[in-house]
C-alpha cells in the first residue's frame, strides 16, 4: 500500500495547510460514512476536520474493499489525498465536480514534469 504520510505532508505544503494537524490512514468499509443512496464500499475517502483546532483525519478505504467497478477509476490514492485537502481549503464547497477536477488538474501538472 502507498504510504499516506507522506503524500500528505507534501500536498498540505503546496496547499499551504502545514499549520494543520493531519491526520491519514486505511480504513475499512465499515469505518466509511456511506452518502444516502450509496454503499459504504462506493466511497473511496472520507476527512472529518476541526477548522478551530486545524486538525482533520482522512480516512482511505482498503484498495480491495472499493465496489469493483469504481476501483480502476477511483482509486489513485494520490488523487483522494489531495481531493480530501481540498475540502479542507474550501471548507464551504460541496462541489464535488469542482474538487475533482481542481485535484486532477494539480496532478496533471505535478506529473507532466
Ligand atoms: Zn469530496
């Protein structure tokens, strides 16, 4: 399994979230909130965070416990880590389209060099 540490620590530099206490790791579906309408196995990752105290906690389902046909998709571990720091610098968004996309653009960038 990729490390989350240090993806984390990485990604919250760039966001400039390194006054935040954050907090990665694996979970399994059952640790998983599950949307209305949506199976816990459908959710990739989830953060909970204190904007007072500055302290979140990303939680990355298991690669292997991710509905089969989201997995291919939705699994680049690297995607969720920022997608989830994300929400953390726009606490007041829920625009999950606007997340992802900003997420994929920063990776398209990192990873072009
Ligand atoms: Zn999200």
């Amino acid at each position: 399994m990729i490390g989350l540490d240090a993806l984390v620590k990485e990604w919250a530099a760039l966001l400039r979230l390194q006054d935040w206490d954050i907090e990665a790791r694996y979970v399994h579906a059952k640790e998983m909130a599950a949307p209305e309408g949506h199976d816990q196995t459908e959710v990739s990752a989830q953060v909970s965070s204190d904007t007072n105290f500055k302290y979140a906690r990303i939680r990355v389902l298991h690669r292997d416990e991710l509905a089969e046909d989201l997995a291919p998709v939705m699994y680049d571990v690297e995607h969720v880590v920022v997608h989830e720091l994300l929400h953390l610098r726009f606490p007041d968004t829920e625009d999950e389209v606007a997340i992802n996309q900003t997420a994929s653009a920063l990776l398209t960038l990192k990873r072009r060099k």
